[in-house]
C-alpha cells in the first residue's frame, strides 16, 4: 500500500439463508428469532426459543462461524453481548 493510498477497512463478509440450511435446527431457530427481532441478548434468545443456554451459545457460535450475525458489547451492561442477524438478501 502505497502512501497516497487512503486507508481501506475491509468489511467482513456478510452471510446468506443458504449459509444456514445446513446448520443444526438449534442455529436455525436462533436465526429466525433474530430475523423478527433487532437485537438480543444470550439470555432472550433463550427465553424466546426455550433452548438451554448452552445451546444457545453453540447455535450462536455456529452462525458467527457462518458470518450471518454481529454481536457488540451491551452500553448497559458490559457483561452482556447484543446478537443481531447480518444476512444480505
């Protein structure tokens, strides 16, 4: 890269539906739940799909792995993870 080169950020992937068809149902459900919802916890999701959480966290790392959701750090409590889905149309 050459100085007069401006600084590019490379934008991770983004992943798609066919992405998830092959993931465990667990995974899928965990997508659709994010697909109606913005943005939740670890502890919602469980809530909402009535998974154990340890199975919601396998589920989330499975999607991360597939690159179909963004987690961030909670403003109002930073113990916290805010999951949403990242999938292009």
């Amino acid at each position: 890269m050459s100085t007069s080169e401006p600084f590019r950020q490379e934008t991770p992937a983004r992943g798609t539906w066919d992405d998830v068809k092959d993931l465990p149902p667990s995974a899928k459900l965990v997508a659709k739940v994010l697909e109606y919802n913005d943005t939740m916890t670890q502890q919602q999701i469980a809530e909402e799909t009535l998974l154990p959480a340890r199975t919601v966290r396998y589920a989330l790392s499975r999607l991360d792995e597939e690159n179909v959701i963004e987690s961030r750090f909670s403003f109002s409590d930073a113990r916290k993870r805010l999951y949403s889905l990242a999938i292009d149309d």
